[in-house]
C-alpha cells in the first residue's frame, strides 16, 4: 500500500484541512494511505509580532515546505491565502479543494451601521483595516493574534467591540456565527484575501507520482479563480501584507472579478465582468486608470495574541 505524507501546520484549523484532504484522496485512491506531519511554522511560533510586520516571507509555509524539500512528507497543506505570491520553482501547487464560502464576518455585531462611533475591531489585516476605513472612517483597530477560539475568547471579555474573521475558518472549527455577527458582502463591503476560503496542496515539481495522485482532488473552477486572484497580487508586487482585497468568482457562466487595493493615495476598486482570459489583464488596466477614493491606512495597535 502506498503511503502518502501530508505536511500541515499544527492548528487546530490547518489540521483540520488537513483531514479534509485527507479524507479526499482516500476516496479517490482507497489503495493509498495517508499521514499527517504535523509541523510548527514561524508564524505559529511568533505570537506577538503583527502579521503585516513579519520578515520572513510565507510565515505559515516556510516549514511545510522544508518538510516536503527534506524527505520528511510528500506534499503540504495550506490555506490558499497564506502561500507567497511567487510560489517556490522546485514545488508546485498540485491540487485545490473545492472552495468554502471566501467572505469575512464581523463577529460581535449585528453589522457595520450597528457600530457604535469610534468603534473598535480587532484584526491586524491590512486589507481588512483599509476596506472597513473607507466604509467607517471613525473606526478603530486593534492587533489580536492567535488562533480562532482564543481571539473569540478575547473578544467576549471586552478587547474589541468586534472582530473581523473569515466565515470559512469559523465554520471549519464548527463556530456558528452568534447573531451578533455580519458577513460582509465581498463586491460592496469587503473584498476578501486572495484565495481565502480555498485549502491548497503543493509537492515537489519532480514529484510525478504524487502530482498523478493529488489531480484527483483538484477542483478546476476553484483553481481557476485563485490563480486570477493571485495573478492580480502578484501584477500590483505585493504579498500577504499588501493590503488587496480580490475575489474570482463563475456567476451564470461568465467569469466575475472585484479588486479593491488600498494605498496611500486612497482605496482603488475594480470590478470586471469578462471571459476568464480577460480578468486580470481588465481588472489591473481598471485599478491602474481609477481615481482612488478618499481613505486611509489605519494603523493597529498591538493587543499581543
């Protein structure tokens, strides 16, 4: 029986995903058996300094892939949104899940015209700080680390008046949202990140054996849209603190595409509705002509993990 190793983060979340995939390539190859590796990744390891601030590039990659590169698995798990912008040239993204639901939720508010002037929310997303901004100039924000359950926990002992999460790891852990949470609508309210709610699965490049095995689980649409957004992400120079919010979407079998960067000029919106081959080319020659709109980049305070 073969054996194939599965490299994922320690969390709760990615562990999670990891199971997923798990359970994915057991169906699809019953003659396959599949372990998990689990490894602590430096963005795991530093809990206080802001996500947006840290030197090393892929922060919750850089030891899945060691693992794969060393013998240790044969492929890594990953929230999409959390790979560089560049991937690796001696690895290559093998399989993508059929995507979870890429919106963000305000957890602690019925919505954001429920909020109080001067309110505070928690999360150190740029992308997140400067489309709430530009909605709520008057709002406040604080960094909160750590994993899903223990920002909830600060936030119901009064840290922040609301948090800004992605409904895809809350429900993944089984956290309904309460009623006092709002998802935010991506083409009018907030653009989520590149890829968000999509798990994604990458091996070595000269792998061919494994690359044969993970094609069973790719999901073709979910791919499609998560390399427009990171084409996008990639054509504007950034990486995971760039604050861009992008989402591809198939809608009625036309290609849709919002695309909101935000800048010290302002906050920058494109939204294209096109052929797939179209979308990034029309979004960026959009976010390059518009006039920007009157914004901020709010800055955060650190509340540690």
């Amino acid at each position: 029986m073969r054996v194939l190793r599965l490299a994922t983060r320690a969390s709760p979340l990615a562990l999670w995903q990891a199971r997923v995939v798990a359970r994915a390539l057991r169906r699809a190859h019953p003659a396959v058996r599949v372990q998990l590796v689990p490894v602590t990744s430096h963005g795991d390891r530093d809990q206080q300094t802001p996500l947006a601030a840290m030197p090393v590039i892929g922060a919750f990659c850089k030891e899945v892939h060691a693992a794969i590169r060393e013998g240790r698995a044969d492929a890594g798990v990953h929230s999409c949104k959390d790979l560089p912008t560049r991937h690796p040239p001696d690895l290559v993204l093998a399989a993508v899940l059929p995507r979870a639901d890429p919106r963000d939720v305000l957890f602690g508010t019925a919505g954001l015209a429920a909020l109080p002037s001067g309110a505070v929310i928690a999360t150190g997303s740029p992308r997140r700080r400067a489309q709430l901004a530009a909605l709520r100039p008057d709002l406040r924000f604080v960094e909160l680390r750590g994993n899903i359950h223990t920002r909830l926990q600060k936030i119901a002992r009064g840290a922040a008046d609301a948090a800004c999460l992605a409904l895809a790891g809350l429900r993944r852990l089984g956290l309904s949202a309460p009623c006092a949470a709002a998802v935010l609508d991506p083409w009018r309210e907030c653009a989520p990140a590149p890829g968000q709610g999509a798990i994604a699965v990458d091996c070595r490049a000269d792998d061919r054996r494994t690359r044969v095995l993970l094609a069973a689980i790719d999901d073709r649409d979910t791919r499609r849209a998560i390399l427009a957004e990171r084409a996008v992400l990639a054509a504007l120079g950034g990486g995971c603190a760039l604050p861009l919010g992008c989402l591809a979407a198939r809608q009625r079998g036309r290609w849709r595409l919002i695309a909101r960067h935000a800048a010290a000029a302002g906050l920058r919106e494109a939204l294209v509705e096109a052929p797939y081959d179209e979308l990034v080319q029309r979004a960026i020659g959009q976010l390059t002509a518009c006039k920007a709109q009157p914004s901020v980049l709010p800055g955060a305070e650190n509340h540690g993990n």
